[in-house]
C-alpha cells in the first residue's frame, strides 16, 4: 500500500529524537511514493531521499527486492558505507528485508565475488513484521490487521510466483540453514512485536530462529501493543512515549554510534 503520511511523520519524529542525542541522520524511504502529503513533517528536507517502489500488482516478485538490492546500491554511490545504513522494516518491509537478506546470504554461498555489501550493514530493526504469506490463523484479538485482511494482501502478491520460489517470501518455517552467516550482512538486529497482533507467534518464533544464527538479537513484545502500534503512539501525540519508541530509539542511537 502507499506509504502514510503519519510513518513518515513517525520517521522525523525519531530523527528529532536522535538529534537530541548528538546523533545526526539522513531518512531514504523505499516505497510506493505518489500520494505523499507534502505536509508531512518529513517530505520535503534536505536529509531525506524519497525512492518509490512498485506496487506488487502491477511488478510481482523479485521486482521489490531488486529495487531494496539497488536502493543499497544507491546509497553507497552517494558515499555511505554500510556501517553507517540502518535498515527499518515495517510489516510488508520487514518481509522485504527478509526476502533481501536471503538472497545475499544465498550470494554469499554460491559466490562470494559477486556480495554487493563490502561489510556488514549496521543494524536492522523489524517492526511487525510480515513473517508469512500464509497460514495467519485465527488470532485476531483487538488487531486492525486481521487474518482475513493479511491472507487477501499476500494472495495478491504470491499471484504469479511459483511453488518451489514461495520459500524466499515465506518465513513462518525457516529451515536451519537459511539464516546461518547473518552477521556477515548485518551487525545486530531489533525484532519487535505486538502481544495482541496477529503476526505475533510467527514474529516470536522467526526471531527466536534468527537470534539462534546472530546472537546480536533483539526481540521484544509489546505489552497490549497491535500491529504497528507505534504510530498510533505517535499519532495521539502520547506523552511520556511508549515505552517501545523509547527501547527503538535506545537501540538506533547504539547501532548508529557503533
């Protein structure tokens, strides 16, 4: 879907944030860019690269991991290392840094040459991330993003992959192998997600899994939290902050001055 406004006013929320620890960033957004409110907080400043993807009914799979693969590509031809990149993934994100990551670990194994990253990224944060395609279940509990909303999303981007490709779009049984070596593309990891929220089992078991390949993991689950609830954290104008966007901007500013 489109990139909202409030996420990317929840980005200059957290760069604010950053700023008030010395620490200075610069905002790419990898996303389906059209209809963005110039109003919003962050469009439209000097620290900030707006990259549009396509949207997955009209450029199936590999199409979004080829523009993440190029967008990386980008910034390094703008002069950043990967020490200096942070990747965040929000639901469908997060499953696109996923689909990213296996296909340089898969790289890495069959040609070592042929790694686009010189060194390990700095950090990844996942927020609720959208770990299958499949299989969501009945949890709905208090969560927006129900399992029949979730299953009419996914059916619509597995339309025209093949069968025996779905594993590198599908993470809800990751075999043993397929994260091994992680540190190599990332130096440490933030998992996060809602105790209410559809995703949350797969999201806990999946970063068990990778915790397992990459002791650098972090996961936590937000008490009462649903899909996403960050933004409605910051949409509310909540204060004192949840105690979520604090655990995220603890572990940004850690991974940005490491």
């Amino acid at each position: 879907m489109p990139v909202q406004s409030f996420a990317l006013d929840y980005c200059a929320h957290i760069r604010k944030r950053l700023g008030m620890l010395k620490i200075k960033v610069s905002i790419a957004v990898l996303a389906y860019c059209e209809p963005i409110n110039t109003a919003s907080n962050l469009s439209g400043t000097d620290s900030t690269l707006l990259v549009e993807e396509a949207l997955s009914d009209t450029a199936t799979y590999p199409a979004q991991r080829n523009q993440a693969l190029c967008a990386l590509g980008y910034l390094a031809q703008l002069g950043y290392s990967p020490k200096e990149m942070v990747i965040v993934g929000e639901s469908a994100g997060g499953n696109l840094f996923l689909q990213l990551t296996s296909l340089l670990l898969r790289m890495r194994h069959s040609n070592p040459s042929s790694m686009s990253l010189r060194e390990p990224l700095g950090g990844a944060l996942l927020i609720s991330p959208l770990v299958g395609m499949t299989n969501f279940g009945t949890r709905d509990c208090l969560d927006f993003a129900t399992a029949q909303n979730l299953t009419q999303f996914a059916n619509i981007y597995l339309d025209g992959i093949p069968q025996e490709n779905r594993s590198e779009v599908d993470f809800t049984s990751p075999t043993a192998s397929q994260f091994q070596g992680l540190g190599v593309i990332v130096d440490r990891m933030m998992i996060t997600a809602g105790a209410e929220e559809v995703l949350r089992d797969d999201i806990i078991t999946l970063g068990r899994h990778i915790a397992g390949c990459h002791p650098c993991t972090t996961q936590i689950v937000q008490g009462h939290g649903i899909h996403l609830y960050i933004h409605f954290d910051a949409m509310l104008g909540q204060n004192p902050e949840g105690k979520l966007t604090n655990q995220m901007v603890k572990w940004l500013s850690e991974s940005l001055v490491n």
